[in-house]
C-alpha cells in the first residue's frame, strides 16, 4: 500500500490570519512614521529670526503649477493610512476637506504660498487621525458641524449668482 497524506485545513478566522488592512498598517503606517511625515511636510525647518515654520510643502508650493498638486498628493498618504487603520468616514472627509482647502487656496500665486504653510494640513490631519485613534467619537461633532458650516458656503456661493440674476432682471424689467 500507498502512503496517504491528509492535507491540513486551517480555517480563516485563527490569529495568523491578518487582512491586507492590518498587514499594511502594522508595517508601513505606523505613528512614528506618520508624525514625521506631517513634520517634514509641513513644518520641519524654521525661517531663523522668527516663530515662522515650513515644510516640504510650503516649498514645493512655489513651483507654478505643478508644486500645490504634488503637495496634495503627498499630502493624501497620512489619509489613506487613516482609511487603512479603519478611522471612520467622517474624519476621513474632514481631512481630505484639509488638504482640498490647501491645494485649493494654495494655488493663488504668492498668497497662496503663504497660506499654504500657515494652514498646516498634514500637521492637522495627524492631529485628526492620532484623536481618532485614541478616542473614535472625538472630533465626529465637530467634522459635521463644518461640514454643515462648508455646505452651507458653497450653497450660498452656488445661490448668489442665481438671486443676483433675478434681482438684476427684476430692476431691468420696470
């Protein structure tokens, strides 16, 4: 007779099995590297003289065109390490709304430079992700609440135009 081998079944729920999520975030997004990050992004050389501190983003904003976007995309790392360690959706939005307003504003010339290191996305979205991490519920009223304040902004600035048209239109038609 033969030898018979029995394969070995291990099911998928035993603690050697991890998800791709928990692999890539003990590994690669851990806090140490992540506020590293933020401060190289932001604020890890100081203009001597003065409190006034910038980043590899402030820097890179000064390259017409292509530096606020190459600051955003750096930027999306510390979120996506958040969306990795499973911070809930609404921190998330928040801290893309952080870095959309700073590529955003950021891309005004000169101005816009200068915002850009005084809003200090990546320095905030860590702060974000490290309160989130600690306590889940933290900043969820605050995120809604300017979320509500930016809606309510971009409704208005969306509305304007269309009650200055009818106003307009009104006066022209007596």
């Amino acid at each position: 007779m033969g030898i018979v081998a029995n394969p070995e079944i291990i099911p998928p729920s035993q603690s050697g099995s991890r998800t791709w999520r928990q692999k890539v975030s003990s590994s690669t997004f851990d806090d140490e590297h992540l506020d590293i990050l933020s401060h190289v992004l932001d604020d890890f050389i100081r203009i001597p003289g003065t409190p006034i501190r910038l980043g590899l983003d402030g820097i890179v904003g000064f390259i017409p065109g292509i530096g606020d976007v190459i600051g955003g995309i750096a930027s999306t790392i510390i979120i996506f390490a958040a969306w990795v360690r499973g911070v809930r959706g609404i921190i998330i939005a928040r801290m893309v709304l952080n870095v959309a307003i700073e590529t955003a504003v950021g891309s005004i010339p000169v101005f816009g430079n200068f915002f850009d290191i005084a809003w200090c996305a990546n320095r905030r979205n860590y702060k974000l992700l490290e309160g989130s991490i600690s306590d889940p519920r933290r900043h969820t009223f605050t995120s809604w609440l300017i979320f509500g304040v930016v809606a309510a902004g971009v409704l208005a600035i969306a509305v304007a135009p269309a009650l200055l048209l009818a106003w307009v239109l009104m006066r022209l038609s007596r």
